[in-house]
C-alpha cells in the first residue's frame, strides 16, 4: 500500500522533534512491512488543506494523520468525505480517537502497529454534518475549552496544566441554560449545566469510548449545579467514578435534535476539542462502519 503522510510539526509532541530523522525512521518501519511511505511535516496553517490533497491523490491508498486531537478530527472529516481510509498517529495531549481505536500512544509502536494493521471500518458522528469522531459539548466543557485556549502553554504538560487551572476558573458560577432534547421518543425540556454527545458510548471509568461500531451515540447530561457540586463531579472524572454522580444522566441514541431556545449571541460549542459557533438548533446523528481506517495491530507493536 502507499500511505501519505501528514505530520502537524505545530502540534503535541511533534513540536518538539526532529521531524527529518522520524519521517526516515517511519518510512523504513513501513517498507520492512512492504508498504511505501511519502512523509511530510507540514505547519498547522497548511494540515487541512495538505490532508485533502493526499486523499484526493488517486495514487494513495491511504492518509496517516499525525498531530493532537484537533488534526486527528480534520483528517477524519476528510476521510469520511472522500472514502479513503485514515490511519492516526497520537500526537496530541488526549489522544481519545487514538485510545478508542487501540492505537499505541509511543509513536514507534504506534508506527509498527500501523504498517502491520489492515483496512477496517468504524462509526463517525456528524453535527450539523459536521463530521466528528470524539465528541460535542455545550455548556461547561466550551467555557473550559474556552478559558484554556486564552493561557499561553509550549509544551503537553503545560497544556495540561492550563487545563487544570483552566477547570478552577470555569467553577466559578458554572452555566445554565436551556435545552430541548428531540429524539424519536419525543420531546424533553431541560435546564442544565452541561450536554456532551459522544461518537458511541464511552467506556467505564473513562471519557472515551470504548468501542466504535456500536451504533449509536451517548448523550450525557449534567444538571444544574454549583461551583462545588462541579469540583466535585471534576474529581469524580479523574477517578473515573463519574457514572455514579447524581449530577449526570445518560441515554444512547442513534439522533438527537439539540434545540436552544435562549441561545446566547456569540454562544459556542466544542467539537473533538476545537471551538465553533453555537447554532440554535444542532442536529447529531451516527453513521455506523461510514469511516474507513486502519485498524492497528498492537501484537506487530510489542514484538
């Protein structure tokens, strides 16, 4: 197979490697495994518009996406646009797709794993037919997104650090607003803190999912709350006892119709990570097995 790819040398831990010496070593883990590599380590400001080149290549087989989740969500909007299968590597601060689809998170592995892998199928989401493949959130989520994005960080840890202070600011007076919830069963009005929608459900004691060919999408709600009552569901995610918090409630859906009557101008959301304009009415359904990838062969990774 051919693979193209596209490495973002502004993102995660590529920032901070000799992207040269990498591409070299990554090219010859993918011929031992009889594939041919074309590396490219481009800046942020061109990834997009690199990655749309390299699926729309007839000569390519396949895109490998290098970079944090936000490069990873671009490539996957892209692959499922045009059918060509996505091969990820985690770059990134999270690296939740990564996780759900068993990647390894040391590169080399995950490189070995990759070369070794074979074309498979997953569930995407869409938002508005936006494509995502991690999740949406309004509410909390978009104004600690948001507050975090405005602190100056170089380096993974540092970013989690800011997420970490980025969460004590957003506390304070957490919001609330209202929402209509439109499925197949009806129509259900709440007021809340919190809405996350998930590409299939996430896994226990964790916030990503642990599978992606299930189907359906996760709604997980957070009531109205106070600034301790959001500390303490914070910690309780750290843990990975979120599930047990009264303060959440939780369905699986295959489309849900998130309707916000008294939206708020310049309101946002927050999709796989990156930030956009909240629309009044946001309409999330799955596409079961509609995203091509290469799924990893973790044993070619721990030989």
């Amino acid at each position: 197979m051919r693979f193209i790819a596209v490495l973002n040398r502004d993102g995660g831990t590529l920032r901070t490697m000799d992207l040269d010496a990498f591409c070299a070593s990554a090219r010859a883990i993918f011929e031992r495994h009889g594939h041919v590599l074309d590396c490219q380590a481009v800046p942020g400001s061109e990834v997009e518009a690199r990655l749309r080149e390299a699926a729309n290549a007839e000569t390519t087989d396949a895109v490998l996406a290098g970079g944090g989740d936000g490069t990873i969500s671009t490539a996957a909007g892209i692959a499922f646009e045009s059918g060509k299968p996505l091969a990820i590597l985690p770059a990134g601060t999270m690296n939740l797709f990564a996780r759900a689809l068993k990647v390894p998170l040391e590169l080399d592995n995950a490189l070995e794993a990759i070369a070794a892998g074979q074309i498979g199928s997953v569930d995407v989401a869409t938002a508005n037919d936006r494509a995502f493949v991690h999740q949406f959130g309004v509410g909390i989520h978009a104004r600690l997104v948001r507050i975090r994005d405005n602190m100056n960080y170089r380096s993974r840890v540092g970013k989690m650090l800011a997420s970490l202070r980025a969460i004590g600011a957003a506390a304070i007076n957490p919001p609330q607003f209202e929402a209509e919830f439109r499925t197949s069963k009806g129509v259900e009005k709440r007021r809340v803190s919190g809405i996350a929608i998930s590409n299939n459900p996430l896994g226990n004691r964790q916030i990503h999912a642990e599978g992606l060919n299930a189907g359906v999408l996760g709604i997980y709600v957070a009531a109205p709350m106070s600034t301790w009552a959001l500390l303490r569901l914070t910690l309780d995610l750290f843990m990975g006892t979120w599930r047990a918090s009264p303060m959440v409630s939780e369905r699986e859906v295959e489309e849900v119709t998130l309707h916000f009557p008294k939206r708020k101008r310049g309101a946002q959301a927050v999709i796989d990570g990156e930030l956009i304009k909240l629309d009044r009415s946001v309409t999330l359904r799955v596409h079961p097995g509609k995203l091509k990838v290469v799924l990893p062969n973790v044993l070619a990774a721990a030989e």
